[in-house]
C-alpha cells in the first residue's frame, strides 16, 4: 500500500494552501489519477473540474 502521507500531506500544503511556492494545479496533476471523479452530495467533478475549482481559490 501507497503511503498515505506521501499522498495526502502535498495534496494539503500544495494544493489546499495558498503559497508562492506551488500551483495547485501541478500538484492535483501529479496526485490525481485522469479517472478521478470527486463524488459530493449535490455533484461529481472530474479532475479538470476538480483542479479548475482549487485553482480558482487560490487567485
């Protein structure tokens, strides 16, 4: 098994946190399989939807 630290711990400071040091987008990238499908309550969001939300946050 994939150490999850690995995974969620640059998922976090990459993509989560607002920083000067990462793009959100590179960092979702490089941790998100291309079938990746985001399952919430009202809506599912592939990667790109996914990685387009995250990266508005951060502007």
């Amino acid at each position: 098994m994939t150490n999850l630290k690995s995974i969620v711990l640059p998922f976090y400071q990459g993509a989560l946190t607002v920083n000067t040091e990462t793009n959100p987008a590179d960092v979702l990238n490089s941790i998100l399989g291309d079938n990746f499908i985001s399952e919430g309550t009202v809506d599912n969001k592939n990667k790109e939807q996914l990685i387009g939300q995250l990266g508005f946050f951060g502007t």
